[in-house]
C-alpha cells in the first residue's frame, strides 16, 4: 500500500483539520506494514494557485509541518515533505497536462466555485489544479489517497489522467488510486454558524479553534460558542435542527472517541452551561498536548525545515524513476 495526501499551506491549521485529515494520517502510519509507505505533503504550490504574500508562505510551511509533527506524524515512519522541493510534482504535471482535457477540468466543481465569475480573472493555475493534483499522486504510484468528500471529483480525475495515459502510451506506469474516506471522520463546523464549515479562511478566529491556542482561548472560545436555549436532548434525533448543539456534540465525540449518542446518554437534560466547560475540559486534555509539543517545535524552525529537506530527498528517490518512465514512454530525450 502507497498512500500520499497532502494539505494546502493557506493557513494555520484547525480543530475541523485535526478531526478530519491529519488525525485520519497518523492513524494510517500507526498501521502501515513494513512494505507500505505514507507520504505526506505540505502543498506550497498549490497555494500558489491565489496569491501569497512570500513571507507568510514560508511562515505557513514551516507551522504546518511543526504541527503535522506535533500531533502525531513521525518523519522516520511516515515521509513529510513540501511539494516545491520535489521537482517531479511540477514536471509530471506538465507531461500529464498533455492528457487531460479542457472539458474534464471545466468540470471540476471546485475550479467552477473558486473562479466565480471571475474565470478570465482566475489564474491558470487554479484550472489546472486538478492536473497537479493527479501528478502528485501518480509521481508516486499511489495506491490509496485519503481525501476528504471535497476531493473525491478530483482523485476521479486522477484515475481517468492515469488510465488515458497508460493507453495512450502502451505502458503499465500508473496503477489507478483508489479513494479513502474512514467512516467515523466528521465534518466539524464553525463555533460562530452551525451551517458553514470550521475553516482556515473564515475572517472571525472565534469561529474555530485553532492548534496553536492556549487552554484559555479553547476554554473561551467553546464558552462563546452560538448555542441554543435548550438543554441537550438524549437521542441524536432531537439534534436534527439544531445545527449548533450537533456541533458541540461531534466535537465531543469525536475527541472523546464515543459516539454522538453516548454523549447525550451522559449529557441529556443537561444544558450548556454544564455542556460546554466539559467539552472545554476534554478539548485541552486532547489538544494542549499537541499545542505544547508545537510550540516546543516552533522554538527551533531550522530544525523543521530540515526534517522537510530530509523527508523531500527520500520523496525525490521515490518519484524521479516515475518521472523518468514517464518520459521514456513519451520519447523525450532527458
Ligand atoms: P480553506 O478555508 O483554505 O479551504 P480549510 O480549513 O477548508 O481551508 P483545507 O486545507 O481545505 O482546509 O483542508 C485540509 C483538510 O482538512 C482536508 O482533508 C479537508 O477535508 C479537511 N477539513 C477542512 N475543514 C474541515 C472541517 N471543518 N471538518 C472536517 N474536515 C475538514
Ligand atoms: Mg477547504
């Protein structure tokens, strides 16, 4: 088993990442046998598909590695890396722009909703997206790629890049990835709104809980969290319509590692002034370790940013003979 997945470098990473990426990465590590690798990539180049400002960049790549690291991805087991320091994502992603066609990218749902209306405004390098998206994985030959519902269109993409150009060329480079999507991985949404997602590019920072806050700002931000008047229920069916209470219950859960329903088995009846300071509670138990282990990182950066060159190197060693067979099977002369 291959599996390679990576994460934008657009911000400082949250509660909804943990939960629904990163926690899902360690996992996998933790049962990866002794001929299984896990690649995991810090996506700088995909940032740059909006505008960056240089010095945040750099700033983003190196906490979001200390973070990666700090809740639980070890460098010597797993391969952690940034793209940009691996040619091959780049110049697999021009040969695969090659086989990809305009009309598969034109509709990806994603380009169609971050272009707006703007699409002569938009960079090309949000159209083709997808394309570097595909050569990430395939520079690898990944067999899994754990994906977030979000990305499911564009893992497809992946595989139809990856079946056209085995035909096209007669080879057998590219196996197709199959998707990975656990079961149990919930989709945490805002403390402000109960109906838009826990995001890194909300503007309000009450909104989400971020790993690096102190216990203070989690204690406060789950005390200011919109809630209704209503004491909890005690089955999930009476969480139905009440988006902010269903919430704070997944979070509970999910840190916890109980379901929805033994948490309101403890909690029913109770209302959120007993609710919350739990949830509070169990939050710093589960995260202020990692946060101490982050900001421990982020004492020594270089430090980082050399675990990212050293990850980068076994990256290259893995993606180079791809990238080789691929130009072989196209006859340029390398
Ligand atoms: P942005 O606002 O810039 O899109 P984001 O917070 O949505 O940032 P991404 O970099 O798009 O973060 O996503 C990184 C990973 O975290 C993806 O696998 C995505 O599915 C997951 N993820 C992001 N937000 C949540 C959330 N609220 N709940 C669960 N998983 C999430
Ligand atoms: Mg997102």
């Amino acid at each position: 088993m291959r599996v390679v997945s990576g994460i934008q470098t657009t911000g400082n990473l949250h509660l909804g990442n943990y939960l629904g990426a990163i926690r899902n990465w360690v996992r996998l590590q933790d049962r990866m046998g002794a001929d299984d690798v896990c690649l995991f990539f810090l996506a700088d180049l995909h940032a740059l598909t909006v505008t960056q400002d240089p010095a945040t960049m750099a700033s983003n790549t190196i906490e979001m590695a200390a973070t990666l690291l700090a809740a639980g991805i070890d460098p010597d087991r797993s391969i952690l890396f940034n793209q940009a320091r691996v040619p091959a994502h780049s110049e697999l992603a021009w040969i695969l722009g090659g086989t990809a066609r305009v009309g598969w990218l034109n509709r990806m749902t994603q380009w169609k909703d971050k272009a707006g209306k703007n699409r002569e405004g938009a960079s090309v390098g949000l159209f083709t997206y997808p394309v570097l998206q595909a050569a990430d994985i395939l520079a690898y030959r990944a067999t899994h790629v754990p994906v977030g519902e979000d990305q499911k269109q564009h893992l497809e993409l992946a595989r139809d890049i990856a079946t056209k150009f085995n035909l096209d060329f007669n080879v057998d480079l590219f196996p197709l990835p199959e998707p990975m999507i656990p079961e149990d991985t919930p989709r945490i949404m805002s403390l402000r709104d109960g109906t838009a997602k826990m995001s890194k590019s909300d503007p309000s920072d009450m909104s989400r809980i971020n790993l690096i806050d102190s216990d203070d700002q989690i204690a406060a931000k789950f005390r200011k969290a919109k809630t209704d008047p209503e004491p909890l229920p005690s089955e999930v069916g009476g969480l139905a319509e009440r988006p902010e209470a269903r919430n704070l219950v997944t979070i509970y859960a999910a840190l916890s590692g109980e379901t929805s329903q033994d948490v309101l088995a403890n909690f029913g009846g109770q209302g959120f002034g007993a609710f919350k300071p739990a949830l509070a509670d169990l939050a710093v138990a589960k995260l202020g370790p990692i946060r101490d282990r982050l900001v421990a990182l982020l004492d020594d950066r270089a430090a980082v940013g050399a675990t990212l060159a050293k990850g980068a190197a076994r990256a290259d060693a893995l993606a180079r003979p791809t990238l080789v067979a691929a130009q072989q099977a196209l006859g340029l002369q390398i």
